[in-house]
C-alpha cells in the first residue's frame, strides 16, 4: 500500500523553533528544520512561519440549538426565558428535522475553520420528541466524517426518575438505539437527583458507553449534586467515562468544600467541563451586588488532580446570544473570567478535551496524530489576544479548513 505522505513546512512551535512536519497517513512521521524535510510528499502546505500548535476540540456544544437567535427569540434573556422560548418554538413547530440538519452544518463548519478537529455535542432527547433531534445531528455528522471527531450526548430532559421519567427513559433508549454515544441529563433539576444519576448510570452500562451530565447549572450553595455524582461512581465502580458539565454551585461552596469535593471528583476519574461564555450570560442576574462569574471551582479541581476542561457550549441561540464557535474566544475567557494562565487556558481547549472525550493527544511530534490547527500569531497569548481568522485546519494531516483575514487601514 503507498503511503499518503503530506509535508506541512514552515510552521513555527510556540518555543520559535521554525520546522518541517512530515505526516503519513495521519501520524508525525518527522519534525525538522524548516528547510531539510524531503520535498516529494504526496501534498505539501506552506505555512509561512504562522504559528503551529495542537487543533482545539469543542467539550460541550448544542447543535441541536445552533444560530437559533433569530428563530427563538428569547427577550428575557435568562434561563427561563430560553426554556419558555424554545418549547414555544417547538410547539409552534419551528424546530424541524431539516432545520436542525442545516444549523448542524453550518455550526460544525464554523467550528472546522476556527481549528477544532473534535466535537461533543448535547443533544435533547425528551418525552414529546424522542430521538428525532439526534437522528438529525447525527446526519448532519456524518457530513464531516473526514473533518471532526462527532460524539452526540442523548440528554434526556426532567424527570429522569419515577412513573413521570417513564417517556423519558423510553426516549433515552430510542435515542441509544439510533447511535448517541453517551448517556447525559440534568440530576440536580430532576425531583430525586440521586435515582437520575442511578438511571443515567445504569443505562450506561447497559449500554457499555459513558455519561456527560449537566451538573448544579446554577448558584444555589445548597445544592451540590457533583458530590453524589462522585460517590455515586466510586460507590458502583462504573468504570466507563464520566464527564460533569458547568458544576457552578462548586463555585459557591467554601474553599474546605471545595476543596474535599474536588478530591472526590478526582478519586472517581470524572472529567469537569467549565463553560464560560454560556454561565456568565445566564448565571448571577439576580445578584446584582458582587455579581457571581457562574464558574466552577477551577482552582480547586486542577489543585485536586481533576481533569478541567473548558467549551463554548450554546452559540447564538436563546441560551446565548452571541458565540463564535471559537475556543479561542473560550480560552481567552478562562483567562479573563477563570484566571488561568494563556498556555493552561489553551491546554483547556485542546488537549484537556481530547483526554476528556477519550481520544489521544496531540503534539508537533513523531508518532503524533497530525489533528493540527495554524494560526497567524505570534503566540499562543497574542491567538487568545486577537484571535485572528487567518487559520489552517489539519486534521490527520488532510487540510480539511481554511480562512484568510485581510486588514486595511487607510491613514493619511
């Protein structure tokens, strides 16, 4: 079988080292000086010194939601008002199977071009629709096979629990039956938090995949469902991925708290999911004094040895008006809103992801995926900084994204 060798030349390492990349079918095969790697490669990119670093990944989308804004106004601006708004707008029936292929499309297109090679994506999955939704993000996927990473998170609405979660429970399994990766959902909004993560759990292992649920979205101290989440884990030693989404109350607790909360979110191996943009929309409209971020406990996890990443989850739909679908634009708010440094933040949105949704991680070195992204900046702070759209998508070497920014300023 010939090898598809591809010769990425002339990208820059955040170190300012100047390099050739050499991929074969999909994996670093060599790193060199820019200038000495062989020039009889099966395709050759020239990158012109822009600066070459791991692609971003996406922990957390709504494409099922995706540049909804217009369709599904919502002018409260709150939570509520985006729940109201969207079971009017699919009570109306505005929310169809092709309209959430197309939005799907263009949301995973615009995710493409910004860098991102790989994408976990929420999908709801309730008693009144079914597996409809995830029928349609799954074939919007299937578009961009040879693009992104595609996991669907079947999450399940309130209750999960009881005779009233029955449709709910029904919908879970038709959605796994159609091809949902992970089992998710929203314990601390369901009457008996605890039997939701047993339902969630249970249905997992069934299933033999891992669960994503939305944890404590909101700032209530009191409620603090990541802790049983964890117990609940080491308690039955599920042993496949578990990932904990917004975790916001942890924010709220006491740094004790916090900090024997972490540790059990360590000890059960689950990853947290800090999501910034959407958090600071929807969180602390009520607390106009020393108004709160809505983040989690960053700090504490990454002291505690938990797995932290970061993700854009809603973009410009009724839960967040506004978005780029950018991690840069996520990683430069963890810088801002969750003060983490700009090499930790991008980690954040790269390869603490990959880790998170299982796949491996990313290096401009040999034996690498070649899952790279080019940008044209002079750092990895001066990306987060401008976050400038000259970029080049790789993703096993195969360029699948570009875009190209051109400024004028006209003095006199």
């Amino acid at each position: 079988m010939t090898s598809e060798v591809t010769l990425l030349a002339g990208g820059r390492l955040p170190d300012g080292r100047v390099v050739d990349v050499v991929v074969e079918n999909g994996v670093i095969s060599a790193v060199r000086d820019a200038g000495t790697a062989p020039t009889d490669a099966t395709s050759i990119h020239q990158l012109d010194g822009w600066l070459l670093l791991p692609a971003l990944a996406e922990p957390h989308a709504h494409l099922d939601k995706a540049l909804t804004a217009e369709l599904v106004p919502n002018p409260a601006g709150d939570l509520v008002g985006a729940i109201d708004a969207w079971i009017a707008a699919s009570a109306a029936g505005r929310i169809t199977h092709e309209g959430i292929v197309q939005r799907a499309i263009a949301a995973m297109d615009l995710l493409s071009v910004h860098g991102v090679t790989a994408v976990r994506t929420h999908v709801n999955v309730l008693d009144s629709i079914g597996a409809t939704a995830v029928k349609a993000v799954l074939e919007a996927a299937r578009s961009f096979s040879e693009v992104l990473d595609v996991q669907v998170v079947a999450l399940c609405g309130s209750p999960m629990t009881g005779s009233e979660g029955a449709g709910t429970r029904a919908a879970l399994a038709a959605a796994l039956e159609a091809g949902a990766h992970l089992v998710g959902g929203c314990p601390h909004l369901d009457p008996d938090g605890v039997g939701a993560i047993d339902v969630a759990l249970r249905a997992a292992t069934e299933a033999g995949i891992g669960v994503d649920l939305h944890v404590d979205e909101m700032l209530d101290p009191s409620v603090l469902t990541l802790r049983d989440l964890a117990r609940t884990v080491i308690d039955t030693g599920f042993s496949s991925s578990v990932a904990a989404s917004h975790c916001v109350t942890l924010g709220m607790q006491t740094p004790r708290v916090q900090a024997e909360v972490a540790a059990l979110v360590a000890e059960a191996g689950i990853s947290v999911f800090a999501l910034p943009q959407t958090n600071l929309f929807l969180q602390g409209r009520a607390h106009p004094t020393a108004t709160p971020r809505g983040l989690t406990a960053v700090r504490a996890l990454q002291e505690a040895g938990a797995l932290v990443a970061a993700g854009g989850d809603n973009v410009q739909d009724p839960f967040n008006l506004v978005g780029r679908s950018d991690p840069l634009e996520t990683a430069a708010l963890m810088v801002m809103a969750g003060h983490q440094l700009p090499d930790t933040a991008y980690g954040m949105v790269s390869n603490n992801v990959r880790r998170a949704l299982g796949l491996a991680e990313v290096s401009v070195a040999v034996g690498s995926p070649a899952d790279l992204v080019a940008i044209d900046a002079p750092s990895i702070r001066g990306a987060m900084a401008d976050a400038p759209m000259s970029r080049r998508t790789f993703r096993r070497g195969c360029l699948v994204s570009s875009a190209d920014q051109q400024t004028r300023v006209l003095r006199r």
